[in-house]
C-alpha cells in the first residue's frame, strides 16, 4: 500500500495473519526500495530482533483492529511501516540567544555535533512583533532567544547554513507571518529556489489565546493571515508546513495529559476548517498541519498520549472531515521534552529526566525531538548543557536499541488501557468544546468577502471568550500544586531527597551590550534603506488587507524594502486593533 493509497475500512474483520501479510509485504517493498537503514538490528548480545511484533494468529485480543500495525489505519503503532528502521527520528534541538550572529554559530556547532535540523527560538520582542528599539522592549533583546528585526538578521542567521538543505522549525505564532516572509527572503537572497523549501512554522494562535498569551490582534485577524499562508504554501511551497499545532505550551502552563491533547487536536480541528473554508483540498492542505507535544516525566501516560493522538486524528480527519489519503490522516509530531519539570534544585537531576521523557517521546513515535538542558530552568542552556541534551538523544538512539523495532510497546495491556483511557478524556473534552459552539455557522474573513468556519472553530472561539480553556487549566494546576504540596506527588530534590553536593551552575548569561549593538544595528539598516520604498509598501499592506487578496505577496514585498518587523506589525495593529484579553476574577 503506497502512502497516498486510500486506508482501509475501519473496524476492518482481518484476521492477525491477513494483517501481518499485509504489513510484511509493505516492509518488504519498502526494503527492496531502499527505505530501510543499513544497520545492525541486533541487541546487544547478539539477538536478531524483528522489526515488528504482534499477537500469534488466532490469538489477537478484542477490537485489536484499533492496534493494528505500523503503518497502517488508525496509525496507533505509528505512521510508518518500517518504524524508525526506515528513518530515525530527526534531532531537532531549539536553539535562540543574543543576536542572529551568536546563534548561528550555535547552530553550526549543532549541526557539527549531528543535529539534524534546526529549531528557532526568538526572544520576547521578536515574538511580541515589536522592534529592538521598541521602548517595550527595553532589557528583553536576545534574553530568550534571538532577536530578529529584519530580512539581513534572518540572511545572518542562516549565513553559512543553505537553506534548501536543512529543514528548519521555527516557534513563533503572534507575527509567525512576516517572520516567514522574511524567512523566505533569506532563502532568496542564498539563491535557493523558495518552492523547494521544507520546515515548520508554528502559526497556531489558537495556543496563545489558550496558554502562552504572545498575540497581536483578536484571533479573526490572525486567522485571516493564516489561511492566507495555508493557501500560499499549498499553492506555491508545497513541501513547507505553515501550522505546527502546539499542545507543548498549554501542558507547560499547567493542564494534564489528556487536555494537552484534547485541546491541541481541537485546534487542529480547527485549522483544518479552515482550510475547507478557504476552499482548499483536504487531502492537498492536511499534510502541511504538524503537531507540536510535551514530553512529560510520566513516562507511560506520555506514550499513551502520543498513541492516543494518532488514533483520534485519523479518525476524525477520515471520518468527519473527509481526508481520503493516508498522508492527510497522518499526525505527524515534534516533541520536546518538559521544560517545567526541570528544577533549580539538584540541577544534574534534570539530565535524567529528560532522558526518561525522551525515552517516552521514541517509544510513542516521535517524528522530531528536542531534548531541554539542564540549566534552562535557570537561563539559556550554556553550551555545555547543550551538548549533554545532544548527546543524551545520540545515546538513545545509537546504543539503547529503541529504534530497531517499531511500537515496541503495542500490546501492553498496560499502555494499550492508558491508551484507550487517554482517547476517551480527550473525546469527552471534543464534545464539550462542540456545545460551545454557535447554532448559527459564525463567519471569519476578509472585509468583504466571508468564509464560514465550521463548529469547532466556533467552540474555541467562544472557549477563549468565556475564557473556559484558562480556567480548567488553572484548576488543573492548582490541583497537582495541592499534591505537591501535601507530598502525594514527589519531585526528586525539592519535596523529597533534599541533601545534595550539587555545585552552582555556571550559566549562560547574555550582556546588556546586545541590545544596544542589536539597536545600533537596525538604525544603520534603516538610514541606509529607501524610506519612500519602505513607506509604500506598508501603505499596500494595509490597502491589500481590506481586500479578498492573499495578503503573502505585499507582506514579502515589504521585507524585501526591509521594513522591520515591528513596521509591518504596528501597520497591522493601526488597521486591526490590539487584542486584549477580557479579565476574570
């Protein structure tokens, strides 16, 4: 079965033979293709192992068709056939500080060291749309990530680092849109032809509503721009992933796994209705949606999730939405490990937590994966730590074994219960959210012309009105705070084990002098472009937004003025007010 093949019925009769048959032949096809590593699939005394394993014929349990195999409807055992014997998963570490030209040299050393991608992180400006310069930003400038002004700090970001060859990520969602526009600007200018580009960008505003609370506008005008973006990259950039739904913030302000997940896949739900209302295929534009989770230090619950997750978006993208092809019912994922479970406390114990949450990230099949070091709960990770994290992905994947057989866990009573348990919270959660919605279809859109969203869209909506998703998740921390406290829930070094010869950390800090460097930077920039070429091409930015036009084409031609960020988001802001949230008490 190609990956485009239509999937099978669900709840199919197979028997286990017919469906090890099926799945033999698959690897079989994808061997004699060349689409299995040339590796020893071995452990470590000498044992061959199969790549996959499953229950004898006859004797596979109830509704094992929602098991299944690797490769195969609803994807429980993960999207692809030949598991991570075909392809590891990528090390994509997230990397940010100080200005582009610091960063890039940290990413040099990444990809030196066999990271295989890139992960950006800006700082709180950059994420803000605001300037360097921007009184606002006074004493944020590269602190927690780097920062980014215009196109030339995106060309020196990448400088060295063709960008036609390296898939990069990058996590921004507020002004994810011109930082994209200047991001294929770069591109342009290394002479990379921009219609081959592969990376992600985040985009998912529904998250900062929900949790990380970095927007520009209310949500119909960050809406407009992404469907705006969704339609480009179909139509021009057909390898690139505009959305990257993130559940990582939501389950780091608080929530538990299964409204990490339920929110998440709602958003996504979300996103894909809007794709249908902008008219686009399904089975063209659901590809171009990745996911983005927590890998949380309960390490069955996470494979739970991350196998739950698979499941549920299969189903729902074939049967409530349409999708035919299995690359439009894939959920593809990135994960990064837990940043809130790292503690200052005993910091070297943060080294295994991350290991073990890594750990639970393979074994539920992770496509991608940061691993957090061990300082970053005090700072920017220290190039030291950032090797540690590097190497603790390097060790899981060379010498553990994990990826020589696919779902090695499928099966387990255990995970498989936590796994049906985790679909039904995040059902029930779908179902709430629906009753939100209007009774009438709402309508989002440009001025003039209206595209009307579908019911989940219209549940968020109203959930973030009310202000529903804040709340269940502030109960839900507060909760496990409670537990903390009483000392049900354990944390190794600050509720219990408290003795320790950990030394202090030397930590990464960044100087003052980088915002003032950064800001002498951007007003030699600006004295040294064409001011009348700037000023035009904001004017046809806001001109083009009271329009039915795709806002991409303008916003690129003024990245290539070299209008700032902050210039095209202030634009942005001046047509389309600020957001603010309503208060709650």
């Amino acid at each position: 079965m190609s990956p485009d093949a239509p999937t099978p019925p669900d709840g199919t009769a197979d028997t286990t033979a017919d469906g090890r048959a099926r799945w033999q032949s698959r690897y079989d096809a994808a061997r004699s293709q060349g689409r299995v590593r040339d590796s020893d699939f071995s452990t470590l005394s000498g044992s061959t192992v199969a790549p996959v394993y499953g229950p004898e014929p006859g004797a596979e349990p109830p509704g094992f068709e929602r098991i299944g195999w690797p490769g195969e409807f609803p994807f429980t055992r993960g999207l692809y056939t030949t598991g991570y014997r075909g392809r590891a998963w990528t090390i994509r570490q997230f990397a940010g500080f100080g200005n582009a030209a610091q960063t890039n040299e940290r990413y040099r050393t990444i990809l030196r060291n066999g990271g295989g991608g890139l992960s950006v992180a800006f700082d709180m400006p950059t994420l803000m749309g605001r300037d360097s310069d921007d009184p606002k930003a006074l004493g944020e400038v590269g602190h927690c990530g780097v920062a980014i002004d215009t196109a030339a700090d995106m060309e020196t970001l990448f400088e060295g680092i063709p960008l036609g060859d390296v898939t990069t990520s990058m996590t921004i969602s507020g002004p994810a849109v011109p930082v994209f526009c200047m991001y294929l600007v770069a591109a342009e200018r290394q002479g990379v032809d921009v219609g081959t580009l592969n990376g992600t960008l985040q985009t998912d505003i529904f998250k900062e509503y929900i949790a990380q609370k970095e927007w520009l506008f209310g949500p119909e005008p960050h809406l407009r721009l992404i469907g705006d973006l969704m339609e480009y990259c179909v139509d021009r950039i057909p390898d690139y992933k505009p959305l990257s739904v993130s559940g990582y913030h939501i389950r780091e302000a608080g929530s538990t796994a299964a409204q990490e997940l339920a929110y998440t896949l709602a958003d996504g739900f979300a996103y894909v209705e809007l794709g249908l209302s902008r008219g686009l295929d399904v089975d063209v534009f659901a590809p171009g949606l990745s996911f983005f989770f927590d890998a949380h230090v309960d390490f069955f619950e996470e494979i739970a999730k991350f196998r739950a997750a698979r499941r549920i978006w299969a189903r729902w993208l074939r049967d409530v939405y349409g999708a035919r092809t299995q690359k439009a019912q894939w959920l593809r994922f990135h994960t990064q490990t837990a940043g809130v479970s790292l503690t200052a406390q005993q910091p070297y114990n943060n080294v295994v937590r991350t290991a073990v949450e890594a750990l639970s990230a393979v074994l539920g099949g992770t496509n991608s994966l940061h691993t957090n070091a061990l300082d970053e709960t005090l700072a920017l990770p220290s190039e030291r730590a950032a090797e540690i994290a590097l190497r603790t992905q390097q060790v899981l994947m060379e010498e553990t074994g994990v990826a020589n057989v696919a779902d090695p866990l499928g099966g387990s009573w255990y995970v498989e219960a936590l796994t049906d348990q985790m679909e039904a919270e995040a059902e029930a959660i779908f179902a709430r959210i629906l009753t939100f919605a209007d009774e009438e279809t709402p309508v989002i859109g440009r001025s003039r012309h209206e595209h009307p969203i579908g019911p989940m869209t219209s549940g968020i909506l109203r959930g973030i009105e009310d202000g529903w998703f804040m709340s269940e998740i502030a109960e839900a921390a507060f909760v496990y705070q409670i537990a903390l406290e009483k000392g049900d829930k354990k944390i190794v070094g600050v509720n219990c084990h408290g003795s320790s010869v950990t030394d202090d950390l030397e930590i990464l800090r960044v100087s003052h002098e980088v915002e003032t460097e950064q800001n002498a930077l951007l007003g030699r920039r600006r004295a040294a472009r064409d001011q009348g070429s700037v000023d035009d091409s904001l004017r046809r930015l806001v001109e083009v937004s009271r329009t039915e036009a795709n806002m991409i084409p303008v916003m690129l031609d003024a990245v290539r003025a070299e209008a700032s960020l902050g210039e095209i988001c202030d634009a942005l802001r001046a047509e389309w007010g600020e957001y603010r949230e309503p208060a709650r008490f």
